[in-house]
C-alpha cells in the first residue's frame, strides 16, 4: 500500500468515525437492568465463581472424589482388562460380519428398490425428507430462542 | 436517595455510551443490550467504588469492550449457523437505532441521515475488519494494544484496519470528500 494514500485513507475515516455521537440505548434497558438487579439469579444458573462459599467447598469436595474413584477404579480393574477384553471381543467381531451382511443385503434391497420406484418418486422424497430436516431446523431455533428469551428481547 | 436510586441515575447516565461501545463491536442490538445489561450488573457490584469516581466511564468502557470481544469469539461461531438464517429478516430490528438531537435543528435531518449512513457501512464490514477499526478510531486503542486483545499479529491488526477502511470509503463514496470536512 502507498503510505501517503493510506495516511491520508486514515485521516479521513478517522474523521467520519471521531464525529458520531453516541448512539441511544433502547429504552428497554434500563428497565431489565433493575429487575435484573432486584431478581437475580439463583445461585445454581450463575458462573461457579459466584455459587456460596459453601456450595463451591462441596462441589470441589465432589470433584476431587469423583476423580479419585475414577483413578482408583482404573487401577482395580485394569490388569484384567486387556485379557477380558479379548475375551469378549471375538464373539463382538462374529456379530459385526453378520451385521455388514446384513447392511449389505439391506443396501441391495434399496437399489433394487429405486430401480423399480422411478425417478419421479425418488425426487418427492427427497424433497419431502428436505422439508422435514428445514421444519426441525426451524423449530429447533425457535425452541432455543424461546428458551434463552429475556424480558424485552424480540425473539425473531 | 437510596442505593437503587443512585445507581438508577448512574444506569441512565451512562447506557448511552455502554451500549454504543457494544452496539459498534457486536453491530447486533439484541446481543449489545444483552451485553449492556451484564456491564451494568457488574458495575452493580462494584457501585460502592464506582459511584462518584470520574474514572467509571472508563471502566465501564473497558467491562463493555472486553464482553464484548469475549462474546464474538464464545458465541458467535457457535449460533452463527441459526443466527445467520434468521439475521437478514431482522432488518428492521437495524433500522430502530437513534441518536441524540443535534443543537441546530436545520441540519437535524441531514447529519443523522450521514450518521445513520456511517454506522450502517461499519455494521456491514466483516466483523475480522470491524472489530479492530472500532477498536482504533473510536475507542482510542494503539496498534499494538488491539493486537494483543485481540490476540493476532500487528501486521493482520494493520491490514485489517487498512481493508475496513478502504470498505467504509467505497461505501459511503463521495460523501467523505464533500460533507464530512471539519467546519470552520
């Protein structure tokens, strides 16, 4: 870039932005902002730095002994693991081959499927199963929205 | 007058500012309210300071820019995908941002259409160039300080500002060499 456009490109954005004013805030906020203030949050739907003291001891307590159990747990069941596992795993690979011949055949099944349904057919469920997936979407948002919805907030 | 009272006054002197600082970084005014509710929830607990202290509009700034900057990189790639199917029905949600009265009223009309031009070409600038541009012309930020906050390298923070401006100019066109020039 030139450095005497640039200052000069500089210049003249940096007047443009330095002359707006502030912008008005909606007349909404302030009214959320004290009902906020005089109903706040249990203390559960706040960040775990501003739970009581107490709670944050328990939770930590928790914590800490869920990870001890865990590691201990581990420690207990380990040497045995690895010969347990093969143990069970020969049976599992028996069921895997039975179900890739049975997703074969079902794939068989749909290609001679959509060989006799036709064209015509096959391009309405598409755009059927389209629709569905754009309706869940949809209602999905709206569901959030609603969900996450604060006092004086549009929700579309 | 009560505490409640007090920070009242403190809310409607200062909202204005807050929400600007919001409103230009996340250029959405749901989130900017949502945002400006927090820093006035924080300030809340901090009134006993706060209150008083010429320095508070600078906190608040400073709460306002760094929840901001904390939204756009926590939230906005996560909902980007549903927000944005939704984003371009919410036009007229754009269109209810006002300013304050300027003292001539013959030129009332013209300067807030120049205002409402200017901080509509910021909004539609790619958040990667709006964000730093804001950062240095409206907030005062240096070079070096945008790059640390905004934790990229000082040559991406100068390109970027360079782009964003080259943007705003081809936007807003000849308006920059005829009407913005500082009056005599």
């Amino acid at each position: 870039m030139n450095p005497e456009l640039a200052k000069q490109l500089e210049r003249e954005i940096g007047r443009v932005l330095h002359g707006l004013p502030d912008l008005t805030a909606p007349p909404g906020l302030l009214e959320r902002t004290m009902t906020a203030l005089e109903k706040p949050a249990p203390w559960h739907a706040r960040s775990w730095t501003k739970w009581p003291v107490r709670v944050r001891i328990v939770s930590l307590a928790f914590a800490l002994a869920a990870v001890a159990v865990a590691w201990v747990g581990w420690h207990a069941v380990e040497p045995g693991l690895l010969a347990g596992a093969s143990r069970h795993l020969a049976p599992a690979m028996v069921g895997l081959t039975s179900f890739w011949k049975f997703l074969s055949a079902l794939a068989g099944a749909l290609v001679l499927a959509v060989e006799h349904l036709g064209k015509g057919f096959m391009l309405a469920c598409l755009v059927a199963a389209a629709g569905a997936w754009a309706l869940c979407a949809g209602l999905g948002t709206m569901f959030v929205r609603l969900a996450l919805a604060r006092p004086g907030r549009r929700l579309l | 007058m009560t505490d409640a009272k007090q920070f009242e006054t403190f809310l409607r002197n200062y909202q204005d500012m807050v929400f600007s600082t919001a409103m230009r970084l996340v250029a959405n005014p749901a989130e900017a309210q949502d945002i400006s509710q927090e820093v006035f929830l924080r300030a809340f607990e901090r009134f006993g300071e706060l209150a008083g202290d010429p320095r508070a509009g600078g906190w608040l700034k400073t709460v306002a820019i760094n929840l901001s900057l904390n939204h756009l990189t926590r939230y906005r790639a996560r909902w980007s995908f549903f927000s944005e199917l939704f984003h371009r029905g919410n036009a007229g949600e754009e269109t209810e941002i006002e300013y304050a009265a300027p003292d001539d009223v013959e030129e009332q009309m013209a300067v807030s259409e120049r205002r409402l031009l200017v901080e509509e070409a910021l909004r539609q600038l790619p958040h990667a160039q709006r964000v730093p541009l804001v950062l240095f012309h409206l907030e005062g930020m240096r070079y070096e300080d945008i790059a640390v906050k905004l934790g990229v390298s000082l040559g991406k923070v100068k390109t970027d500002i360079h782009r964003a401006r080259a943007a705003l100019r081809k936007k807003l066109g000849p308006r920059l060499r005829n009407e913005w020039r500082p009056r005599a």
